[in-house]
C-alpha cells in the first residue's frame, strides 16, 4: 500500500476513533476541513508540519499516523 493511502486510512480511523469530525480536527490543528478531506481520501500528501498538528491534535505520535498495520 503506498504511504498515502496508509496515512489516509490511519488518519480517518484515528479521527473516528476520537469521535471527532473533519471540522473539530481542523481547528484542533489550525488547518482548513477541505484539506483534512482531501487528506482522508488521498488527494493530497502532508507536509511533515502537517503530520505532526495533526497527530499533536490526536494526541498520538506522528509515527502512529504513518505506521501501516496488516489487514
């Protein structure tokens, strides 16, 4: 699986996981909801910044973001 969609599926689950929505993970860390969007679905590739406001938004590590678990 390319890294990515690996981030996409860890950052959406992780999301849901913490009962957030796109928008309250936005302003959590400081960045626009279409572009968490794009995130989830693999538009777009974060910056290292990025991955770390939202792993810090989280409260995980920005590692467990990019780490990719067996199906």
């Amino acid at each position: 699986m390319e890294i990515r969609q690996t981030f996409a599926r860890n950052l959406r689950r992780m999301r849901q996981a913490k009962g957030l929505s796109q928008e309250e993970l936005a302003y959590k860390a400081e960045i626009d909801r279409t572009y968490v969007s794009s995130l989830e679905r693999a538009v777009y590739s974060p910056t290292i910044e990025v991955v770390d406001k939202l792993a810090k938004a989280l409260g995980t590590d920005a590692a467990e973001l990019l780490k990719q678990f067996s199906q």
